[in-house]
C-alpha cells in the first residue's frame, strides 16, 4: 500500500512496502495459516459454534477447566500478545489472575463477545504477520529480545494447546459434535 506525504512547499514522496522474496511471503502465509487452519486438526472457528449455553461454564469430572474458561483465557491471551507486538507502552498482566476469568461460567452475552473478539485478534495478528512492513526477525523495540515470527509461533502453540483441552473438555461433558 502506498503512502502519499503532502507536506508543505515540498513534493510528495510516495513511500512503498518493501518488495518481499518468495520464501518470505512463503513464511508469513505458512505463519498466518497457523493461526486459522485446521490442516491437522479441528479449528476455533468450528470447535465455538454450537456449544450448547448450558455446557459453556460447565466442568468435567477430573478436568480443571469450564469451555469459558479456556476460551476467555485463550482471548485473553491472544490480545496480550498482540498488545505486546504493536504497543509500545505495553504493559505484563499479572500472571495468573489477568489472564484467567473469574468465574467457570460466563455472563449473559459473554461468550458470543469473547468469540468475536478471539476472532478479530487472530485477524488482526494475521495482518500484522502479513504486512511487507513488518520485519518478522526484528527485536520488538520494549522486549527482551522477542521477534514478531517468536510471537506469531508461541501464539499458535498456545492456541493450539488450548484449542485440544477445549476439545476434550466438551467431549467429556457429552457436547462434542464429531466432524
């Protein structure tokens, strides 16, 4: 995407994307499929829907958390890596109250919420990943020596870890649809 710079008494300058190598852009469609498909297994996206609202705050005999629980603390998660990625003046959560709800159960309208806002991350993670702008192996400037490619792989691992408790969870509470 172009960018025109008027400014005054002086010519714009257009700025451009770098041009990308093809194992870069092979890189960052390999790094945003990670985040959406469901090339090995089942994905978020078909995993959240149908999950019946009695289920949702529900534990299973010998399981430690509720589906609410694990999706909230996935979104949760997420959108601090993304802060993290894009926010200068970002700032740790306190581990591990900040990054679990309070309650197994969510209240009224909470989950479809928590659902799309889990969704407009990952959207919004797979932008940052596809941008040309964005250098995948660069230090993040307030890290501690984090990458954007660093991030985008632990963000994937969670989301996956979470994504198979998820799966067994609602298979041991008898909500599992097979696909």
């Amino acid at each position: 995407m172009a960018i025109k710079a008027k400014r005054k008494g002086k010519k714009s300058k257009k700025q451009t994307a770098p041009k990308l190598s093809s194992s870069d852009k092979a890189l960052r469609q390999q790094l945003k499929e990670l985040l959406t498909w469901a090339g090995a297994h089942v994905d978020w996206q078909s995993s959240v829907a149908d999950v019946p609202v009695e289920k949702r705050g529900q534990k299973a005999a010998g399981l430690a958390h509720s589906p609410w629980e694990l999706l909230e603390h996935t979104r949760i998660a997420q959108r601090d890596i993304l802060e993290f990625c894009i926010d200068a003046k970002y700032k740790s959560r306190e581990w591990p109250g900040d990054y679990w709800p309070k309650t197994p159960a969510p209240a009224e309208g909470a989950w479809e919420e928590a659902v799309e806002s889990f969704f407009a991350d990952t959207r919004a993670v797979a932008k940052l990943i596809e941008d040309p702008r964005t250098d995948l192996f660069a230090k993040i400037p307030h890290g501690t020596g984090q990458t954007i490619l660093r991030e985008a792989v632990l963000l994937a691992d969670h989301n996956a870890y979470h994504l198979g408790q998820f799966v067994l969870v609602l298979r041991a509470l008898g909500a599992w649809k097979e696909t």
